[in-house]
C-alpha cells in the first residue's frame, strides 16, 4: 500500500508539473503601445494567450475624454481607489495594437508626453525655450509644440513627428540614470540658467531640474535639448509636410 500510494503521489506531482509548465508555456503575444508605453505602470512587452492583463495608468482626471482602443475597438476605463484608472482585457493568441484616442469634441486634443524648457536667468529680460511633446491620434507620431520668448513677445511652432523621438529622451534619462537623481545626496545647481524636463516613468510623472542635479546633470540636458532641436531641424528641412498650421 506504501508502495502504491508513493505512485500515487508522485504522479499527481509529475502532473502539476506539467500542467503549470504547459501554462508558462503558453505562446507570449506582442502590445504595440505606440507612444503611450511610459503612461503606464507596469506595462510588459508582451502576455500569454488567454491571460488577464490590467494595466494601470496615472493619467489625471482632467483627461475626461481620452480612451484608448484595442485593435481600433474602445476600451473601457475603470478606476480602483488606490491605482487609480486602469485598463483591462483578456490577452488573444495574436500580437495587438494599443492606441490612444482622443475625443475631438472636447478642447484637450493631446496628453503630454514629456516636456523641455529652460529659461535665462539674472537677467532683466525674461528668455524662455520650451518643447512640449504630446500624443497624436495618428500611430508612430507625435505632435512637438515649440515656444520661444524674448522678453514680451513669443513665437509658437507645432510639428509632427515620427514617436522614435520620444523614444531617444527615454534612452538618455536610463543611460544618466535620471529616476534616481532625487536619491542622491551630492547635488549641485546651475547659474545662469534653470532647465526642466518632464517625463512618465512607469506611469510616475518625474521632473528633473537644474536646481538640482548630479554633477553630469548639465550634460543630461545638452543631450536632450540636442535630440530635440535635431528632430525639430529635419522637421523644417521636409518642406513643411510635417510642420502643423
């Protein structure tokens, strides 16, 4: 009877075995979040057939109106008191396109991505330089504000632009590291000039500033005000397809 019931027993074993191996086993299917990766907080590439994916968001209520789409089908927003609004649906045996919509009848027609400005300071005139990244209803595009002040006047151009631009200032802020900056302890600031860039991070708006920075801090900025100012500049150089009246 020993003898049988160790069979027993570990063939039900060998059979859990096999079942949890064929569940981890099950075929992984690709999101394609477009430009909206960041805007989440715990986004994967991608999930098995069949299982439940929930995905939250810090998207803020003042977005009344956005929604996003499955394969061009709406989904649902819901709201949990703790994480806040979220996505759900249940993952298919086939690679998935997410995207975000906008409801063109309300005055919000874009969520902000990331954002760039710096200002002269110390100065009796007021200089200013800020590009603003935002969503765009068309896939692998995002529309790009520029704002230049001197003093009391102010020119505005708007441009869109392919979404690997978003994807190059992710790259720089992993590679200086910048979610971490507000752990360290040796900081430093810059005279002359106070520079913000504005990102998600897993959902997480992070604000980095010259106020307060590590000691590469100012090389994080050229970085970045670089790739930007270069996309704008191809952007001017395309004949204008790209530039938004």
């Amino acid at each position: 009877m020993k003898l049988v019931s160790k069979i027993i027993i570990a063939a039900a074993a060998c059979l859990g075995a096999c079942l949890a191996l064929a569940g981890c086993l099950r075929n992984q299917y690709h999101i394609e979040y477009g430009s909206t990766h960041h805007l989440f907080k715990n986004a994967k590439d991608s999930y098995p057939a069949g299982s439940k994916v929930i995905l939250y968001t810090s998207l803020p209520k003042t977005y009344p109106d956005v929604f996003f789409t499955l394969n061009h089908q709406k989904l649902d927003f819901f709201y949990d008191e703790h994480e806040g609004f979220y996505l759900s649906f249940v993952m298919p045996n086939h690679d998935i396109l997410l995207r975000l919509g906008l409801d063109e009848s309300n005055s919000h027609q874009s969520v902000l991505l990331a954002n760039y400005f710096e200002k002269s300071m110390g100065t009796d005139e007021t200089n200013s330089y800020e590009i603003v990244l935002m969503t765009s209803s068309e896939n692998d595009k995002i529309v790009v504000e520029k704002y230049c002040t001197s003093n009391k006047s102010q020119t505005c151009s708007k441009y869109l632009v392919d979404s690997s631009i978003l994807d190059q200032c992710y790259s720089i802020c992993q590679s200086y590291k910048t979610s971490q900056w507000s752990d360290c302890t040796d900081l430093t600031s810059m005279d002359g000039k106070m520079m913000v860039f504005k990102y998600y991070d897993k959902g997480q708006l992070i604000r980095i500033t010259s106020d307060e920075m590590p000691e590469k801090g100012n090389d994080f900025f050229s970085d970045i005000r670089f790739v930007l100012n270069e996309a704008l500049s191809d952007s001017d150089k395309s004949n204008d397809e790209d530039l938004i009246d």
